[in-house]
C-alpha cells in the first residue's frame, strides 16, 4: 500500500520528492527513515520518526493531531547534549501492535500543520538541526530509489522528473500509447531512449540485426565491451537494456516484410527509421491502408571541402494528412541514399537530434506540446543551422 497511498497523496509525495526515506505500515503509519540526531554524548545516531495518517478515500486530509513519534537508541538532545526538553512529551509506549516508539514528540505551530509535508519536515528539522553542529552534513535527504509497483506503472521506480515539474497530468496523454519502432539504428535507438522514459504502455522493437562495435558508437549509453562481444541481436540488447528502466518492451527480432507486417496494425503510432528503400515503402503503404500515424525520419550527409553537411529530415504521416508524401514525394524509397552517412560514419549527435525532432513532433500530435505550425516535414540543415517547416495543415 505504500508506494500507492504516497502517489496519491501530494503532501506525501512531496516528502519523497524531497530525497525522505518513506514507508507506509499498517496503511496508518508514516514513517521517515534515517533521520539524524544528536545524542546525550553529542555522537550522531540515526532515528525513525512516525506519525499517523489521517485519510479520505486513502488520500491523506490535513493533520488534526500534533503529536509525533521517535524511535532512536537514545535520547534526542539539543546542541549541548541535554534532552531535547522542548519536544519531548513522553517516553518508551506500544502506539500500534508491534510498533514500539521510544518518545512521543509535541510540537504545534500556531495555526497547526496545513499537511503531512509541512508536519514531518518541521519534525525532522528539530529533530535534525541539533546533530549538524556535529556532522553538518547530517540530513535526513539520503534520495533513496523510489520503486513502483507494477500495476501502479510501468515504470521499474518513480518518475520524479515529471512531478517535480509539475507535469504529471500532461504526462499522462501518453500512457495509452503502443509505440512501434521499425529499425534500432543510430536514431532508432536514441527514439527508444527518449520514448522509454514517458509512460507509454508499450514499446515495440522491430529489428533483425545484431548489435556490433560500430553501433555503440552511434547509439546511446556506454555499452560495455562484454555486452556486445559475440554480436547480440539488437532488439535483445536494447531490450534487455531498457528493462532496467520500464515494463513494457515488446521484442520482434525481424525485419518487417510481408510476412510479419500485419503486426504493426497493433500500434498506435509508428516511427519508421529504416533506410532500406522497398521495406520503407511496404510498412509506410501498410501504415497509411492500417489508418495509423506514423513519422519517417533520416539523414542525408556529404562532405564538402574536408567538412560534413547535409539535413536531418522528419516527415510525419497522419490519417488526416498523407498526400505530402506522395505529391512532394517526401519519404526516399530508393535502395539507399548515396551519400557519406550510409557508410556508417559515426554521428550520434545527429542521431541523436534526428531522434529528438521525431519524439517532439510524436508528443506535440499526442497534446503534450503545443503545436502552432501542425507542419508535417522538417528538415535541419546542418552547414547553415536552419530548420524548416513544411506541408503545414
């Protein structure tokens, strides 16, 4: 109940937010873990302070009751090592079965406590501030690692980012997502990385090659030499990489061609980062008969001079917008762009831009940013700095 009860409780999860160690026991009791303090020898120790939880429908309400909780090998003290005499009430007592406490803490600001937040940081500060003029690194802000439980969501720990943003609601247009990735190249594998850390429900790889040493130069991360020895296939790899992350990493260890190209009717959306010009054309003609969104994005590069310059190009494909594609013949389906990048040098920076450019145009299409231009091809142009907008609706 614990990481549950804290996710719906901002109060709570503000406290976890702020690097506390919480836990939640017998659904009533709060406890902040590893809180510093000085003892009557003026040694730091470390203690647990508790308080119980009033609720709403398991939503934590503002605190009624003052009083505190401590469990400690010894007495909490004040600067000079005599009993912190000012919060101290009570001692040793049974508050629940099996919950021995070693003082009872009162401490009550004039207007009360507005949450549980303002209650336990106040705590932890009187209980705290006497053991840093000891160790002034003393502090209960240890920013544990903050697991989920499975049906809470798919990722392995908490999203703080998002909700220390602020941006949970925004955040949560992506959850009903099934994402299909076609192709785990330089920007295949950087689309992963970024669409991983949203909370789509799931993410489908669709690759048949191995990951050799020339792709650890071009995807993201520091693969280790032993990981990739012996060439593992990629979508295993990545796959296996990626799980210590999030749930939901579906592996297809395939091209995509006609025998297995109804799977994509599976998705919700689609990103297409091949550069094998007839498999393009089949899944971007399978995507468009299936009425599902799909972005198609590539490189082109050349050398000018002893310097590389070229364009990252991405063109998106929506059931209420394809004739661009065709009429301006946006998407490439030769057997391969002639140029420098399709001898494998190593750019992940454009990759990696390439990629980012994709997401941002996923999430502006899902309502997670706001779209003013609804353009439908972009291209950067490398040597000139420039990013242009087309086929706008």
């Amino acid at each position: 109940m614990s990481p549950r009860l804290i996710s719906r409780s901002p109060d709570l999860q503000q406290l976890e937010e702020d690097g506390y160690r919480l836990e939640v026991i017998r659904g009533t009791f709060l406890l902040v873990k590893n809180v510093p303090y000085l003892t009557p020898s003026r040694s730091v120790k470390h203690g647990v302070l508790v308080t119980q939880l009033e609720l709403a429908n398991d939503v934590t309400v503002a605190p009624q009751q003052h009083v505190a909780y401590f469990i400690g090998e010894e007495t909490p003290s004040e600067a000079d090592g005599r009993p912190h005499r000012h919060i101290i009430s009570q001692g040793s007592q049974e508050i629940a079965p099996g919950l021995q406490i070693t003082h009872m803490f009162s401490s009550k600001p004039p207007t009360g406590y507005r949450d549980f937040h303002h209650k336990m940081s106040h705590y932890t500060e009187l209980v705290s501030g006497p053991a840093r003029t000891v160790d002034p690194s003393a502090t209960a802000r240890s920013y544990p690692l903050i697991e989920v439980a499975e049906d809470d969501s798919v990722f392995m720990y908490h999203d703080t980012a998002s909700s220390r943003a602020g941006i949970d609601a925004i955040s949560d247009k992506l959850k009903t997502y099934t994402l299909g990735i076609v192709g785990l190249g330089g920007t295949g594998s950087y689309i992963l990385d970024l669409v991983a850390k949203t909370p789509v429900k799931e993410i489908h790889l669709f690759d048949g090659d191995r990951f050799v040493q020339h792709n650890a130069f071009r995807a993201p991360g520091a693969h280790r030499g032993s990981d990739i020895a012996g060439g593992p296939q990629k979508v295993a790899h990545l796959g296996r990489l990626y799980a210590e992350l999030r749930r939901g990493i579906v592996e297809h260890d395939c091209y995509v061609d006609e025998s297995n190209i109804e799977t994509l009717r599976e998705m919700d959306f689609v990103f297409l980062t091949i550069d094998n010009g007839p498999a393009r054309r089949l899944a971007a003609a399978k995507l468009e008969e299936f009425g599902i969104p799909f972005i198609d994005a590539g490189l082109g590069v050349y050398e000018v001079d002893g310097s590389l310059a070229g364009l990252v190009r991405v063109t998106t494909s929506t059931p209420t917008q394809r004739q661009h594609v065709h009429e301006r013949q946006r998407i490439p389906y030769s057997g391969g762009e002639a140029n420098d990048y399709a001898l494998n040098i190593q750019i992940a920076d454009l990759n990696a831009l390439n990629a980012a450019l994709a997401v941002i145009k996923w999430k502006k299409l899902a309502g997670f940013y706001l779209d003013q231009e609804r353009e439908h091809h972009s291209l950067y142009q490398i040597a000139g700095n420039h990013l242009i907008n087309e086929d706008l609706v």
